[in-house]
C-alpha cells in the first residue's frame, strides 16, 4: 500500500471550513453549500477516501 501525503487535502478542508464559518455567520440561509467540500476534503485527508 503506497503512502500518499495528505498535507494538501488538510489545507483544502480548513480552507472549506473557513468557507463555512463564514456563510454560517454571512449568509446563514447558504452554508450547507460548503459541507460537501468540508465533508469530503476530511475524508480525503483522513485518508478513508
């Protein structure tokens, strides 16, 4: 099984995440646009993907 570096879906999630806190606070009504990226940007930088 071949080890693959996960720094850059790390990134991608907290920026996602970053996306999220601020439609949560901004535009209440649209953050569940960003929790397909938050959920799978974890995922992927968990590794589970």
């Amino acid at each position: 099984m071949e080890h693959k570096s996960t720094a850059k879906y790390w990134v991608y999630f907290f920026i996602w995440l970053a996306i999220l806190i601020v439609l949560l606070f901004v535009y209440r009504q649209f953050f569940w646009l960003a929790l397909p990226g938050v959920c799978t940007y974890f995922a992927l930088a968990m590794n589970i993907m």
